[in-house]
C-alpha cells in the first residue's frame, strides 16, 4: 500500500472528512512525514473511491452545520480491512527489523 493511502485511511478511519481536514490530519499523523499536495491527495481520493476503500458521504449524511460544497469521505468495510492487513504487514516488518538489529547488536 501507498504510504499516502495508508495515511488517508487512517485519517478517515476516525470520521468522515473532506480534502483539506484530511491533509492537515495526514501531516499531524505522520508528525510531518507525509504532505499531500492537491494533486496527490484529490488523485488519491479518486483511487482509493475506485478501490472501494472510500466513499463519497452522502449530502443528507453529512455531518451537521457543514454548508459548503465540501466533500466528504469515510472509510468502507472494505477499506477497513485493506488498512488493517497494512497494519499487520508493518507490524511484522518491524518484528524482523527488531530481530535483525538484535543479532547486529549483539
């Protein structure tokens, strides 16, 4: 997985945002790793809509007082999977890593 997309999921893992919630909340993930610039993050958004690991809110879902024409995203089940299988493969990358320094540091 992208790790742009790795951190869109996770943002909207936590609620439904729109594009420029998402690229402030990326930045403060990755303790300013990762900046999504407009046309990664719209490209993203649209690949990961087509993957089906995000959709569109509704606009009579949307989340109360927003009146702009800002469009909003939240995770699918779908999505939720392919983020937690991410986070299985890190987990396990980071065992080996550990393992391997281990020995160097012995």
């Amino acid at each position: 997985m992208k790790a742009h997309w790795f951190f869109i999921l996770l943002s909207v893992s936590a609620a439904p945002r729109y594009g420029t919630a998402i690229q402030d909340d990326v930045r403060e993930l990755s303790d300013g790793g990762v900046r999504l610039w407009p046309a990664t993050l719209y490209g993203s958004l649209e690949e990961l809509v087509e993957q089906k690991w995000l959709e569109e809110v509704p606009d009579d879902e949307r989340p109360e007082g927003i009146i702009g024409r800002e469009r909003f995203y939240r995770i699918t089940r779908v999505g939720r999977a392919a983020l937690e299988r991410e986070c299985l493969r890190m987990e396990s990358l980071a065992r080996v890593a550990r393992a391997r320094l281990s020995l160097l540091g012995a």
